[in-house]
C-alpha cells in the first residue's frame, strides 16, 4: 500500500501530462477526419499513431526518470518521503511504478483516439496487441532508469562522473569489437542473442544503481552519485567480461561455415 | 532493558560530516532527554542543516553517530520514522497536492495518526483544504507542516527553523500550537531556529554551534547562571583591565555608559563598585556575545 501511496503522489504531481497525450491524440483524431481522403489516410495514420505513440511513452519515461529523484533533491523536496515511515524501497519501487505506468498511459492517450476511429486496432490480434505494450512497457522501463541514473551523474557535479563516462566508453568500445567478432563469421543471430543479453544486464544493474542511489545516497546526492558509479562501473565491466565469454564460447562452439567445411574434409 | 519513558530520544556521538576538504560538523556530541525542549542555535553556516539532516537519517555522517530512542537513525530510520514528527525548514510537501491530498497520503502511513486533531488544528487557522499546498500562504504552510508533523502523536518533534520567514503573529500560532502540544502529551523537542527571542519561553536547554563545533550545551538556567551581564555609567568608570579576572566577553562602550558579559561570579566587582549593576540577559544577547566573539568557551 505504501508502494502504491508514493505512486499517487507522483501522478498527482503529473497529470498534467496525461492531459497533453490525450490533446496529442485528439489533433490526430481531427487530422484524420480532415483528410480529404481518409480510407488512404487510414492506413497510413494508423502506423504513425502507434509510431507516435511509442516515441512519445519513451519520451516521457527518459523524462520522467531524469527528474524523478534529482528534481526532488534540488528543490529539497525529497526530506518530505524520507521523513515518512518507508522504506528507501517502496519510495525508489513507487516512484519507478508511477514513471512506467505514466509513459504506458500517455503512450496509449496519445494514439489511441485515430486507432479507434480507424478500426486498425481491430486488425490487430491479441499478440500482436500484447508485443506492442510489452515493448512499450520494457522500453519505458529501461528507459526511465537509464535516465535515472544519468540524471544523479550529472547533477552531483562530482569527480565520479570521471568513472562513469570511462566505464561507458569501455562498455561501447567492447561491444563494438565483440560485435565486430561475430560480424566476421556472420554471427549476426548471436550478435543478436549477445546485445539482447547486455542489454538485460545492464538494465539490472541500473535498476540496482537507481535503488542504491535512493537507500545508500538518500538526500546526499554526492554519495548517491558515488553508489551509481561504482555499481555501473562494475555491472559494465562483469557484463563485458560476460559478453566477451560468451563470443568466445559461441566462436569455439559454432559449426564452421560450410566452404570451410568442405576444405576440412578433403584434406583427410 | 530501558523502558520507553527512560530512553534518550536524541542521543548525538561524536558526529563529524565533511564534505571534501571542508568541516561541516566535528565532534558533536549532545543528549535530548525526554520531555525536553532542546534548542540548537547557530549563524548560518554553522553546520545545523547537516546536522538536522543526519538527526533524520537522511544524510550519513562522516564520523560518529546519532541514536534516537537508542537506534541508530540511518539503520533504522523507516521505523523510527513512526515516531518522529518533523517540520522541515522548507514546507516540502509536494505544491501540486492539495492540503486534503497531503493529509491522506500521510493519514495512510501511520497506524497512530491523529485524523480529529489534525482536522481541528487546520480548521483553527482557517486553512483550505482543497487548495494546492504550493499555493498556500507561507504562514499556513507552516501550519500544515506542523499539523502533519504532529499528526503521528510523535514521540519526538523536530522543528528545522519552523518560523523562518513568518511574520509576528504567524510565528506566535506556531509557538502556542507548540506550547499546547507540551502541555497536553510532554514531547520531546529538538528545534533549530533563528527566533532566539520566541524560543527562550520554551527551551529547556540550548547548544549552540559555531563553525561545526558545539561551543555551548547547557540548560538555559546554567547559561543564565554562568553569564552575567552588567552596565555602568558613565562609561570611563570602568576599564576593560579592570574586568580581567571574571572573563569579558563582548566589552562595549556608549557615550552613557558601557556594558559587558562576565563568565565569572561578578559579586565582588559589584561590592566594591557601586555604580556597575547587573541587567536582564536575554538569550539572543548571550548567543551574539558567545557566537559574534567567537570565543572558545567550555561547555
């Protein structure tokens, strides 16, 4: 209950952007009636409705997240849940709640109104339906605490922020050649399968960041800076190491391409 | 095993906070005991918000610790946090939730919360539920910020400068609101504040800190008793020399006469001259005589 109480307390503070994905989707819905042709119109405003309905959900998750506990603590507002009985967990879980919730509700605001007049949500199936919200939701997340945990970086005005842009450089830098690797024996599935994989690590290392920043940093934003950059520094570091194992097992492991093959089996 | 009635609300232990090279707090240690009004006071810059801050557990200190009903506050901060009610220098509740918002979002975390008392405290000064916090007046933010603080029935008070910015009669309803509070449950206070004049009637005892140290902790009868100040006339009557043994602190002279702050017993100044008399010393008197001649004094 207290999860979801700090989560009212953040939409509260930001309804008002619920209203704007509504008036965003209502101009849509105008624009459409408007078209001199709109069986054509249809189809087309339809892709760009659910297109402008993602771009603005991940949108308002990235801004959401980089103010989310930053905006509290410069306006010193952050004291008013740390002086309440809660955990560090239910404020960091309630607030995460709500930035998700809003940018999956302002998503939906945004290009549901020309959807239904278009009928295209009928020709969706429930699959369908359910892999859009799901990259909605996922994306949003990943988002939201990726810009999180920037936001803490750049407002501390501290030396870590010396580390952190190292260890993203060495994080960039690796995956490049590691990518680059499996490009050469196109490997392009287990490239795939390798980025989906980092990308789920160091989300849960930003998601681990976001919580420390909040129960070993509370209202010293210094110190919570300090706890993200040594948490993503060293998720970056084991998630590469991880990455690297893996390209090299995948290397070994992989069947040979099939004209090497072939060369392999005339020379027995 | 202490009961709750024995334990130390406010126990500070050698606390030391940093940040880089500069020294915000050193060694500061205090007791608040129960049912005491405790009142840190201090210039700006002294070190009193980073100490509020680590008193709340909001901040950790470099050194040293704080316990509060003998737990240490950064471990245990969310259950302690039942107990303690805080008025923050800066009404912080969020400006876009209206006064009835705030209240129900507080009312749901508290298994004690107080929901007539609350009500009647804000009907008592007429302010408006259904108004965003942020638009209230800054007296009525301060009002609200008290009725929630007191809200929880909290053992302990924690009042950050709760009259800073307010006009005469604003800070008068915080200090008798406060004064109801003691009479009726006996909490336990600590305040910092810059209204030295509005405190004096409350505080039991007083810590001022100067330069993160705390030059003073003591009741407010010892302070009285320890400093003593005294005035003549006409002014060439008396010589700074001549003060010497009892310690001046804060020598000044007019054209009618001159006065000072002796920590020692003045009795025999006063036998042997007649025209030295002792005076009324106020609180905020004896903080700009300690703080503004930023003399080492032995607590």
């Amino acid at each position: 209950m207290s999860v979801l109480a700090v989560t009212r307390r953040e939409w509260i503070g930001r309804r008002n952007v619920l209203l704007l994905s509504l008036g965003m989707g209502l101009l849509q819905f105008i624009g459409l009636h408007l078209n001199p042709d709109p069986a054509q119109a249809f189809d087309k405003t339809s892709f760009l409705a659910v297109a402008t309905g993602t771009m603005y959900a991940w949108a308002v998750a990235a801004l959401y997240g980089a103010t989310m506990l930053s905006r509290d603590l410069e306006e010193r507002r952050f004291g008013f849940l740390l002086n309440q009985p809660l955990h560090e967990a239910q404020i960091f879980l309630g607030k995460v709640l709500a930035g998700v919730g809003l940018a999956f509700l302002s998503g939906l605001l945004a290009c549901l109104p020309p959807l239904l007049l278009s009928g295209f949500w009928r020709q969706l199936g429930m699959r369908e339906v359910g892999s859009i919200m799901g990259v909605w939701l996922a994306g949003s997340l990943v988002l939201l605490l990726l810009f999180h945990a920037l936001s803490i970086q750049v407002r501390s005005r501290s030396l870590w922020l010396a580390l952190d842009l190292a260890a993203w450089a060495l994080f960039f830098l690796g995956v490049r050649l590691l990518s680059l690797r499996l490009m050469a024996v196109d490997g392009f599935r287990e490239m795939a399968h390798l980025w989906l994989g980092l990308l789920i690590a160091v989300s849960l290392g930003l998601a681990v960041a976001g919580y420390l920043q909040v129960s070993e940093g509370r209202a010293d934003l210094q110190r919570g800076h300090r706890w993200v950059s040594l948490t993503m520094a060293s998720t970056l570091v084991l998630v590469l190491l991880g990455g690297w194992a893996q390209v090299v097992w995948t290397l070994k492991h992989r069947p040979a391409p099939v004209q090497t093959q072939a060369r392999t089996h005339r020379i027995r | 095993m202490t009961s709750n009635a024995e334990m130390n609300p406010v126990d500070c232990h050698q606390l030391g906070v940093r940040y880089g090279r500069m020294v915000a707090l050193e060694e500061v240690t205090f007791t608040v005991a129960p049912g005491q009004v405790y009142a840190l006071l201090g210039r700006n810059g002294s070190g009193k918000t980073s100490l509020v801050r680590c008193l709340l557990g909001h901040q950790k200190p470099c050194s040293g610790h704080i316990e509060l009903f003998e737990q240490d506050v950064w471990a245990s901060r969310r259950s302690l946090m039942h107990r303690v009610g805080v008025v923050s220098e800066e009404p912080d509740a969020p400006p876009t939730m209206t006064t009835r918002q705030v209240l129900q979002f507080c009312a749901g975390l508290y298994p004690s919360w107080d929901a007539l008392g609350v009500e009647a405290r804000l009907q008592r000064f007429r302010v408006p539920q259904e108004l965003p916090f942020g638009k209230l007046s800054r007296g009525q933010k301060a009002q609200v910020s008290l009725a929630l603080a007191l809200g929880p029935r909290p053992s302990l008070l924690v009042l950050d400068d709760p009259t800073l910015g307010l006009d005469a009669v604003a800070r008068r309803e915080v200090y008798d609101e406060l004064l109801g509070e003691l009479a009726e449950r006996g909490t336990t206070v600590f305040i910092t504040t810059h209204d030295l004049a509005g405190i004096e009637g409350l505080a039991d005892r007083v810590g001022i800190l100067h330069q993160g140290r705390l030059l003073v902790d003591a009741s407010l009868e010892d302070l009285k008793a320890r400093y003593r100040k005294i005035g003549w006339a006409p002014p060439q009557a008396l010589r700074l020399e001549d003060l010497a043994p009892y310690g001046p602190l804060g020598f000044r002279m007019g054209s009618l006469g001159g006065e000072t702050v002796l920590q020692g017993d003045p009795a025999p100044l006063l036998a042997a001259r007649p025209e030295v008399q002792i005076q009324d010393l106020s609180l905020e008197e004896l903080f700009v005589t300690l703080v503004g001649a930023d003399t080492e004094v032995a607590s």
